[in-house]
C-alpha cells in the first residue's frame, strides 16, 4: 500500500477540531440483556487493615484507575478516575474514626479465588490513600475533619485511633455467578446498575475490568496504532475507540453468531477470548493493522464519518468488510476504492442499517453484507 496516497479534503479537515467523544451513541448503551442467573451471594465482613493488606497482595483487586501491571505484566484494567473529592474522603476517614458506620462494598469472586471489587472502589481507593499518605500525588493529611484530626496522616494517629481504624469493619457482599458458566454476563449486569461512585461507566470500562487479562492488553496496545489514531481521532477518556476495536474483532471472528443485545455479543467474544485461546495476538495484529493501514492511507480521517462524527456501525462494517476483502490480497487500486466507498455510504440499504436500529440482527446482518459486497472483487 505504499504508493497509495491521501490527500486531506475540505470535509476533512471539518473533523481536526472533534473532542474526544465524537462518536455517535452506541445502541448497546440502551439494551437489555435477556437471561435469568444462577448467583451465588453471601456477606463478610472485614476490618480495615486487613482489606488494605488484601489489597496489597492482590486478593482483592480494585479495578485499576489507569493501566497497571502486576509482577507477571498482567494488565487488571481500566475503570474509571478517582472522582471523590478531598472532603468526601476526609469524612469517609473521619466517619471510620469516630467508629461510625459507612456504606459496604460488592466483590465478585473470580474462578481464580481472587476477589474484584464490583462497588466500593472509590471508599477502598481512599482508605489505600490514607494509609500509604498519598492521595492524588500529594501527601495525605485530613483538613475537613473535627479539630483533633486535623493535619493527621496515619502514622501521626495515636496507638488507639490507629488501633480504631485498623478494626473498623466494612462489609462486603460477595458475589460468584454459577450458571452460565462460560462468561460474567449478570456480574456486568450489576455492575452496570450499582455504578454508585458519581460517573456512570460506559460498557467497555466494565469490560475491561470485568474481563480483564491478555485480550485486553492487545486491545490497548491496537489502541495506540498511528493508522488507528489517525482514522479515529483523538483517544477516548471513555474507551470507545477500544470498544469499536472490539467491535470489529467480535464481528470479523464470530459474525454468523450474532444475536442482539449487541453488549451481550461483545461480552461473549471478550470472554471467550480472555486469555487468547481462540486467537493469538499475532492473528489479532495482523488483520487489525492491514485493515486500518488500507483505510488510512485511501481515506484518512473521513473514512468512519459519513457526517461529522465517527459512526460505529459504519466502523464495523467497513473494517469486516476490506479485512475479508484483504485475505484474497493487497488492494491496489486506491481509485476504484473510494468510488466503492462512496457508492456504499449512498446506498439508502445501507445508510438505514448504520442509522436506525443499528444493533438489531437484520440492521448487523444487512450491512455486513453491503460492505462485504462493495468490496469483494477489488483487485
């Protein structure tokens, strides 16, 4: 594809100036997901200091608010920005001092033994803060708290108010999903719905939590591919550009098996594929990077906006439709690509299934075929 070069249009350069969620809302956000659990629920309750020691061990793990690796490089994932404020955690602290009680925390409990937090994580973030004096790069001394706590780090506490905190009790409901088996569909359901921490999650920062391993490395690093960057814009602070990596993956490997509610499908593919066993990273990268090296490099930043923002149907049928186009070779013919491509972003058959009801099994099905079709026998 080197010689195929790119031009930037005046409709082009319309998109420099996009912030970083422009892109049109995905159906997913809205579905339902159909299925009745078996789940296995049961209280525990834990002393402060020990939760801060489960955590440091990494038996409990606290969804990370930025990517993180442990001693074996395994990525536990992204979740969300610390949100609470430096009063609201200085009351939580001061509440668990003066032997007060304070809200619990959700845990799932992974195959693994190891246990996520599910709800909770901004009262666990605040306690590790407290207790290793740092929070959010300064050093932790309570300021709104009742005089006597006032300027306190945890080392600064008496023998007894240590003492107090140390023991203070914070119960958990722990939850392990029994059937079906094969992934965390209802876990994502209710961390879907608990979202008490003030910023709702977008679907993908509880996929990524929730599936957290090998695929999810891959899909970060795909995330950072200049060809990916340059179609797609800046990053997403909400993870929307992975989710449409994602989205291309899950439809190029296992389309025949779509059925809606798209997060249902989504979540299965990053379940089933966790840890890499259905396909290598090395297969993931190489259809992933032809696919937007060709798109780049014929159509640039115009190539996922049939208006002004970035169309995530138009995303996922566009990149399954010149990925398999690409297993039969190179495309050469920079020319009779773009016309194909504006035929198809005219083509009202089309235009319906990227608009309305994008998530729907005939809208996925209809233009998956178009795209495919407008692609099949360039040469």
């Amino acid at each position: 594809m080197a010689e195929i070069q790119h031009q930037d249009t005046p409709e082009t350069a319309l998109v420099d100036n996009r912030d970083e969620e422009d892109v049109e809302v995905l159906d997913e956000a809205e579905e339902d997901i159909p299925y009745t659990y078996s789940i296995t629920s049961y209280g525990a309750d834990y002393p402060v200091d020990s939760l801060i020691k489960r955590m440091e061990s990494r038996d409990i793990a606290v969804p990370a608010f930025d990517w993180v690796s442990n001693e074996d490089t395994e990525v536990v994932g992204f979740q969300r920005e610390y949100v609470w404020t430096k009063p609201k955690a200085d009351k939580f602290i001061e509440s668990l001092l003066l032997g007060l009680p304070v809200p619990g925390i959700f845990l799932v409990k992974e195959a693994t033994g190891r246990l996520l937090v599910l709800d909770g994580h901004q009262r666990l973030h605040t306690l590790h803060a407290y207790y290793k004096g740092v929070i959010k790069g300064r050093e932790y001394r309570l300021e709104n708290v009742q005089k006597r706590f006032v300027g306190m780090r945890y080392k600064d506490l008496d023998m007894e108010e240590r003492r107090r905190l140390d023991d203070s009790i914070i119960h958990a409901t722990v939850i392990r999903q029994d059937d079906p088996k094969e992934d965390q569909s209802s876990i994502y359901i209710i961390f879907e719905r608990l979202n008490t921490g003030g910023v709702n999650l977008q679907p993908q920062e509880i996929r990524v939590a929730l599936y957290h391993g090998e695929l999810v490395r891959v899909l970060k690093s795909l995330n950072e591919e200049r060809a990916w960057r340059k179609l797609y814009g800046k990053k997403s602070k909400r993870l929307k550009d992975m989710e449409m990596i994602l989205r291309f993956l899950a439809f190029y490997y296992r389309f025949d098996q779509y059925r809606s509610p798209m997060k249902d499908f989504l979540n299965r593919y990053m379940a089933e594929n966790r840890d890499l066993g259905r396909q290598s990273e090395a297969e993931l990268r190489k259809i992933f990077c032809k696919t937007t090296s060709v798109l780049s490099s014929v159509l640039g930043r115009r190539a996922f906006r049939p208006k002004r923002a970035v169309n995530a149907a138009v995303v996922d049928s566009l990149m399954t439709g010149v990925a398999k186009c690409l297993r039969f070779g190179e495309i050469k013919d920079a020319e009779q690509f773009r016309r194909r491509y504006r035929s198809l972003l005219e083509n009202q058959e089309y235009v319906a299934a990227t608009e309305t009801g994008t998530s729907q099994e005939a809208s996925v099905r209809a233009r998956m075929r178009l795209a495919k079709d407008a692609f099949a026998d360039i040469t």
